[in-house]
C-alpha cells in the first residue's frame, strides 16, 4: 500500500470487482495476516465491533506492513466530525458511512472527509499539521492533496434510502452505495431474511442506481456462493463475509471432523 496515494478511489471505477473482509476481532495481528492473503480491501469496522481509535491506527499500521496493495477501508459508526477527523488523521483514505438515508445525509458524510478549499468550499474536516496521514509533517504536500485521495462509501441500510437512492448515488463526492443487506430486510420488514424476494429485488434496485450514476455498488456477502451471485447482479465491491465468521466456521467445521 502506498502512503500517500488512494489507489482504491480510482479502482472502484472500473469494471474489475473488488473482494474485500471485515475486521471485527480488535487484532493488529489479525489484519496483517489477512492482508498477506490477497484481498483488493479490508474494512475495520467501528460500529458492530470494539474498535477504537487505537485500535483503528494499529490495523491501519498493520495493513501497511504487508507492503501488498491491500487497502484499509474504515466504517465510521456515526457521521460525527470529531470521530471522521481521528480516523482520517490516523490514515485512513477509505471511510465508509453506515445508515445514509438521504441526499443531505450523504452530502455531509463528503464534507466531514474533505479540508475546506477551492473545490471544496463547504468541507468540515479539521486541519491539524502533525498526525500519521502527514507522515508527522514531514509530507508538506498534504493538505494540498488529502480531498483527492479520499473515497466515501454510504451505506444503504433501510426502505427511506431506498426511496432516495438515485439522489444519494447522484451526490458529489460519494464513490460507492453499500448494501447492509441484515438491516435492510429488517427495515422492510423481513428481519432475518435476506434471501426474500422483495429484499432482494431492493438489492438490485441500489446497484441499477449506482450504475445509473456511474458509482460503484458493494455489498456484505455471508459466503461465496452469495459473492458470486451479487457479483452476477452487477456489484463490483464485495465483502466476502468477516474474520470472526470464517475462524468460527473453520474451527467448527475442524471440530466435527475429527469427532466424525
């Protein structure tokens, strides 16, 4: 992964899909193994997982150590400037903004990543001289090249940004529409139930959206049979599922082996 550069944000523009893991476990150690093992992206997620601003800069550190072009995506568990400014300065050119409903929900998740400057007049973030995005101050370049290399992903999660999702995928700055397919079915109505018709019919209503805007589309898949599936239905940014999920699943799958 190279410092300075987001090669991430160009790559969502093309056609190639892009696999990536959630990281739930807290494990610096975790990610730089996973980062060995050739996803195109790894997210560290702070809402659904203990993560902290700590633990977001050692994963960020351990990601690197790899030196393959594995890149750090973070999900931020609320759009509050205050937590979007750490994790930015901490490195992370990647953020991604659960539970967008809206349009303005998703204009102001861009303006939370972006210096205010010339092509970002409205931006929100903070500066601050001597943090690990700059290399300590030693990359004088920096404030003049962050907005460029940021990529935000929003999330839609629910029936009211399903309603708005041609206006969120139209909006300036947002690089991806993600699908959280758990809370979308719950937020229609089929909790627990991904796999229900009219669930997944909205699934591929957010990737025609995102084609339409020319964006990319992701999505969380539980397995790879699903990752082909949604890779089939037009999405390009996909989540093979989470490291906790695959340790169990192999470890159970390992246990009843040797009893049988």
């Amino acid at each position: 992964m190279s410092t300075f550069t987001n090669p991430l944000k160009a790559r969502l523009k093309e056609a190639e899909p892009l696999y990536g893991l959630w990281l739930s476990l807290r494990s610096a150690e975790v990610a730089e193994a996973l980062a060995h093992a050739g996803f195109d992206w790894l997210c560290i997620d702070m809402e659904h997982a203990p993560n902290d601003s700590a633990d977001v800069t050692a994963q960020l550190r351990a990601i690197a150590a790899s030196r393959l072009p594995t890149e750090p995506v973070v999900r931020v568990p609320a759009c509050e400037s205050w937590l979007v400014k750490r994790v930015l300065d901490a490195g992370a050119r990647t953020l991604m903004f659960p539970n967008i409903e809206s349009a303005e929900a998703a204009a102001h998740a861009v303006r939370l990543t972006r210096f205010p400057d010339t092509g970002h007049a409205d931006g929100l973030r903070g500066v601050a001289s001597a943090v690990r995005a700059s290399a300590y101050g030693a990359r004088r370049d920096y404030l003049q090249t962050a907005n460029a290399q940021i990529a935000t992903i929003v999330q839609i999660e629910s029936g009211e940004a399903l309603d708005e999702v041609d206006r969120i995928a139209a909006t300036s700055g947002v690089d991806c529409l993600f699908v959280g397919p758990s809370d979308l079915a719950a937020s229609l109505g089929h909790l627990g139930d991904t796999k229900h018709p009219e669930v997944q019919d909205a699934v591929r209503r957010v990737a025609a959206a995102a084609e339409r805007a020319g964006v990319a589309s992701g999505i969380f898949a539980l397995d790879a049979a699903s990752a082909r599936q949604y890779r089939a239905d037009g999405f390009r940014f996909i989540a093979l599922a989470a490291d906790v999920g695959w340790l169990v699943r192999a470890v159970r799958a390992a246990l009843q082996e040797a009893r049988t």
